[in-house]
C-alpha cells in the first residue's frame, strides 16, 4: 500500500486539466449571448 492507485483526488498528478481555450471559447460564447441580447432588446426597443 505504499503506492496508491491514481484516484479522482491526487493532488500530484490532475487527470483533467481543462485547457486554456475553454476560457476563450466561453468568452466568445459569452460576446455572442450580450451581441444576441442587444439584437433583441434593440428590435423590441424600435418596434
């Protein structure tokens, strides 16, 4: 038992790391939602 198994909890060594496009994928993700929002919001406003 001196060498545990790679769990779900292992400081040392992450098994899932996201990588650092996900933030840039949900900042366009996040622009798209506001530009969709102001579209609509715009629309409803000068109608």
């Amino acid at each position: 038992m001196s060498t545990p198994e790679p769990t779900t909890h292992d400081p040392e060594q992450p098994r899932y790391e996201p990588p650092p496009s996900v933030g840039k994928l949900a900042l366009w993700v996040l622009l798209f939602v506001v530009a969709a929002v102001v579209v609509v919001l715009g629309g409803v406003y000068f109608t």
